[in-house]
C-alpha cells in the first residue's frame, strides 16, 4: 500500500509545535481532517489552514 508521511505544523510557535503522521495515499479529505484533528487534539475546536510545500530534492 502506497502511504505519505506529512509534517502538521504551527506557524510561529514557541516552541515549535508539529506531528508528522503517515496516511495512505487514497486518503479522503475527510479522513485527513479527521487525522490532521486527531494528531493537534483539536476536535473541530480551532481554525487552520492547509498549505502544500513542494518538496526540496
């Protein structure tokens, strides 16, 4: 099964707050959110936003 390892994290946090997690590559966007509110502990409570970063070779 084909998965992605993702790093969530806070801009301008101090200290630094992230998660890396590993979701399979099928993954809904429901079950990211799920995932991505599990992880930060959030449960719907906090607002964020998704940024895609193209990544460095």
């Amino acid at each position: 099964m084909k998965a992605y390892q993702i790093k969530i994290e806070l801009i301008d946090s101090k200290p630094p707050i992230w998660r890396r997690v590993i979701i399979p590559a099928d993954v809904t966007f429901k079950r990211l959110h799920d995932t991505i509110q599990f992880a930060m502990d959030w449960w719907d409570r906090d607002l964020y936003k998704f940024e895609l970063l193209e990544e460095k070779l």
